[in-house]
C-alpha cells in the first residue's frame, strides 16, 4: 500500500470549532447491525492494499452482471508474463454505453489523450505512465480476466477521492474509550450505507472532471453525510461555509493510488485519494449533526475497527489510519 503519511494541507492535526448545523440525525441503527449480504458490487472479501495482486478485480462473477471473468491465477495476473490463451469476457454495461455525461464514448470514436490531462478529464493515473495496447489503456496491476470497461464510464483510471472524517470514541463522561481486548483508544468515523450495495462506506465518490480532489473531498461529505443536494439555498450555504473550514484545514493523506475494485477491467480502474480530517478534541467535527443524502441511505460514526466489514479497500484505509493514530485496530 501506498500511504502517504505527510501532510494534506499543512500541518498535521486539526481542532476545528464548529456550531452545530441545523438539521436533526435523521440516521437510525448503528453500523454493526448492517446488513453484510449485500449484492455483488461489495460482498468480495477484503484484501490488504499493500498486495500487488489485485483479487477483488478478479472476483468470479462481474459486479450487476452474469458475466463470469475469466480465470487469472496469481502466476497470470502480471502482463509482463506471455499467455497466448488469455481470452478475456469483453463486457461494458448498458448503462455506460448509453452515453451518460460521466463516461468516455467508445474506442474508435474519440480519440482520448492517455496519461494526460485531457481537457478536464485527468487520464494521468496516480501510479505512472501506463501502457497503451491496441489503442487501449491496460491496467497497471495486470489482467482481471475482462476487458471492456464494465461499470466505469473512463478508459483507464477513474479518479475517486474519500474523505475519512474521526473522532475519538468517548463515553457519557466525556472519557475516552479503550478497547476491552488491545486496551487501545478507540476511533470513530463517518460511516455511510450506501445504496447501491448495502454496504458500510466512507462517503467517498467519483472526482468530476476539472474538479480538485479537496473539493470533490468536501462535495462528496457534504452530498452523502450531510444531504447537501436536498437542503435549502440557506442551508446549503451554511453547510458550505462550515464544510470549506473543516476540509481547509489540515489532514492527512492516507493513500493515493490504485484500488482493487469489483469493478476493475483490464482497461478501465479505480483509483482514489483517501484523506483523513481528525477532530482531536472532539468537539468540532463532533458537532455536525449527520443526515443521510444522494447516494447514502444512512450515516452513522462507527467504530473504526478490523471486524467491521466495509466495502471495497476502505477496512485498509481505516487500518492505516488507526496505526498512524495509535487507535484500537
Ligand atoms: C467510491 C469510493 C471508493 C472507490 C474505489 C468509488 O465509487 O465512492 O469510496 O474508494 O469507488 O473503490
């Protein structure tokens, strides 16, 4: 895994004052009762990110699909090793070829710039260069035994970014919490179920084209955690102006990098900037009344914590952030 534990924006560690935001919790039931049968998307089985081999992006079945991949034993994964019978599922679902804004028109009726900014649509991929094959860009962690771009809507990578927003578990003195087991400090962080899958997630989401990671960052914590898109002009603002402050200020950058996702394709790939925002004190942060928006179905602080299944790499993102927070993990 690629962390980089320097700075995001500065300094490190943050204590930010904010008034509470006038919405009421609206997110009911506690991240442990969550439902882990969710669909395809998200019930693959975690993987450290510090593996090269990617397994999740090898899962049997292609995500919302009937589409079986074909078989990439961990000795196949690498391009750089020759397998005349390597023969790929081609599949793109309907809802990419469909020409939504969020996605590239086919090979062979555009001409994308690969490893480049083109125009607003960053092709450059946060693990190098990568290889252009048959006018197709190819995966940088290898074979997944589709190609074709599946659920993505870019050639190559598609640009994510996760905000992990923590705090410290207290209880009703205002006391920290120790595990009972690694007598550890615990963390809690913001926590959404998303829709789509019935997962527990960090409210991350897609970069837009020309947008900056810190503000996709800010956007996607306010739409999913807050439920930015449906409040009022007012309260929009509002929201605004407390959200710019909280993602102004210092965090730190967990990962930059590939993700290994249901969803990866020979030729198109996730890939995220994970950034952590740590109200240390607990009474910044701590005070933004949560509402469940946009893709989120709830929102909740869970506990940070090895047992808690998350969808795609985020048990990794976590796991990083309790070692470099000295937490329970
Ligand atoms: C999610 C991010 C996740 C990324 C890679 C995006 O769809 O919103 O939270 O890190 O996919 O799995």
């Amino acid at each position: 895994m690629k962390r980089v534990l320097g700075n995001w924006a500065g300094s490190v560690h943050i204590a930010l004052t904010l008034v509470a935001l006038p919405f009421t919790v609206r997110a009911s039931g506690f991240c442990k009762s969550i439902n882990t049968r969710a669909s395809s998307v998200c019930t693959l089985s975690s993987v450290s990110m510090s593996s090269a081999t990617h397994i999740k992006a090898r899962c049997t079945v292609y995500p919302g699909s009937d589409k079986q991949r074909f078989p990439v034993p961990d000795d196949k994964v690498s391009w750089a090793t020759v397998w005349p019978e390597y023969s790929p599922v081609n599949y793109t679902a309907l809802s990419v070829l469909n020409n939504p804004a969020w996605a590239d028109p086919d090979i062979g009726s555009f001409s994308p710039r690969f490893n480049a900014l083109d125009g607003s649509v960053d092709r450059q991929s946060h693990e190098g260069d990568y290889i252009i094959q048959d006018g197709r860009p190819l995966n940088p962690r290898g074979r997944t035994g589709v190609n074709g771009r599946g659920l993505l809507g870019r050639w190559g990578p598609n640009h994510a970014a996760d905000p992990i927003v923590t705090r410290w578990k207290r209880d009703s003195a205002g006391q920290r919490v120790s595990h009972a087991v690694s007598k550890q400090p615990m963390l809690e962080f913001v926590s959404i179920k998303r829709k789509d899958c019935g997962e527990w997630a960090i409210p991350g989401g897609m970069v837009d084209p020309g947008e900056l990671v810190s503000l996709s960052l800010q956007r996607e914590f306010s739409e999913e955690a807050l439920n930015a898109l449906e409040a009022s002009p007012q309260e929009r603002k509002k929201i605004h102006e407390r959200i710019s402050q909280l993602f102004s200020s210092p965090g730190f950058q967990v990962y930059k990098g590939y993700v290994d996702d249901p969803r990866n394709t020979d030729n198109s790939w996730m890939e995220t900037v994970a950034v952590n925002f740590h109200d240390e004190t607990g009474d910044s942060i701590s005070e933004l009344p949560l509402q469940a928006g946009d893709d989120a179905a709830q929102v909740s602080w869970c506990d940070v914590d090895s047992s808690q299944p998350l969808f795609a790499s985020h048990s990794d993102f976590l796991q990083a952030v309790a070692e470099e927070r000295h937490a329970h993990w």
